[in-house]
C-alpha cells in the first residue's frame, strides 16, 4: 500500500478535513501544485481557487479564498481565509 498522506484545511469558522488522503491539490500564489506523502517542505500564500482532495478513486472539491498551505514531513496543512465543500 502507497504512503498517505496527513492532511487538515481549516477555515476561521472551522476544521473542514483532517484525514489520511492520497494526494491534494491546491492553488498557490505562484501557480497551482500537488502534494503525495513524503514531499518535500514548503511554504506557500494561495490565490483564490480550489482544493482537490483525491482518496480511495474519490476527489472531494472545497473553493478556498487566500491562506496559506504549509507542507511538513508530518504532512500538509492548508489555514484558509475562507474555505467551503463545493457544490
């Protein structure tokens, strides 16, 4: 089985996700990147766009607006200025 990776999106409102995933992706101030169990730390502001959170075949979409993502060897955290599941 491949590595997961830990993954938590919160909102000023809220803790929207935390979980094991197998990939997210989001858009970042300098343009959209993914992220898998193991990559390398970095931080980064994000634009206005959407996270796509990919798990077991399935990918859950939440719209996000600014914040910032942070990736640790512990995994990924995502602080949004605003951040809801999209419809």
């Amino acid at each position: 089985m491949a590595d997961k990776l830990h993954f938590s999106l919160v909102s000023p409102e809220r803790e929207l996700f935390a979980g094991l995933v197998d990939q997210v992706d989001a858009p970042g101030s300098e343009g959209d990147f993914g992220v898998l169990a193991g990559h390398a730390p970095f931080m980064t502001a994000l634009k206005e766009g959407q996270v796509r959170v990919h798990d077991a075949g399935k990918v859950t979409v939440y719209d996000v607006r600014g914040g910032f993502a942070d990736v640790t060897p512990e995994g990924l955290t995502i602080l949004a200025a605003y951040a809801m599941e999209a419809a």
